[in-house]
C-alpha cells in the first residue's frame, strides 16, 4: 500500500498528481479521486496507461484495477440550506 500511494505522483506525473490523489488500496483496487470532472474524465481514459506503469514503478499484479472518482459535491444534510424532513427534493404538496 505504501508504495502505491507514496509512488503516486512519480508514476502519473506532477500534472496529473496535481488534480488527482490516491484514496485508498485494498484488494489490489486503487481508488483515485480528482478535483474536477474534467480530470476524472480523462484519469478514467489513461487508466490502461496508468495500470503499465504501475506495473513497470511498482510490481506486476500490485494494482489489478484503478476506480476513478469525480469531486465530492456539497450534501443537504448540513448547512445553511439544510432542511429538516423529506429534505428539498419532495416533490409533493
């Protein structure tokens, strides 16, 4: 685990680890969230790319699968616009 997430940006690169970071790595799935759609995008295109080079930085069969998450957006369970009850996606009356 720790070479996978202490290797991160030598194997992406500092462009790619500027808006990307590894979350976490259990059973042999890396978990990487970006900072934008955008780069969730195009991390979920280089995945292919990515899993070779983790093959070649880290050991053959370390990471099987790479999970590409978007941002993480704001709730409704907590804030200023926070309602109590069915919450402001009910629809009726």
């Amino acid at each position: 685990m720790g070479g996978v997430m202490g290797r991160w940006r030598d194997v992406v690169g500092d462009d790619v680890a500027e808006h990307c970071t590894p979350v976490t790595f259990e059973e042999r799935v890396l978990v990487v969230r970006a900072d934008s759609t955008a780069w969730a995008t195009q991390l979920r295109m280089l995945v292919p790319n990515l899993l070779r080079r983790m093959a070649e930085e880290i050991g053959e069969g370390v990471v099987e699968e790479v999970s590409v998450l978007g941002p993480a957006g704001p709730g409704f369970r907590r804030g200023p616009r926070s309602v109590r009850g069915p919450g402001p996606r009910d629809t009726f009356g």
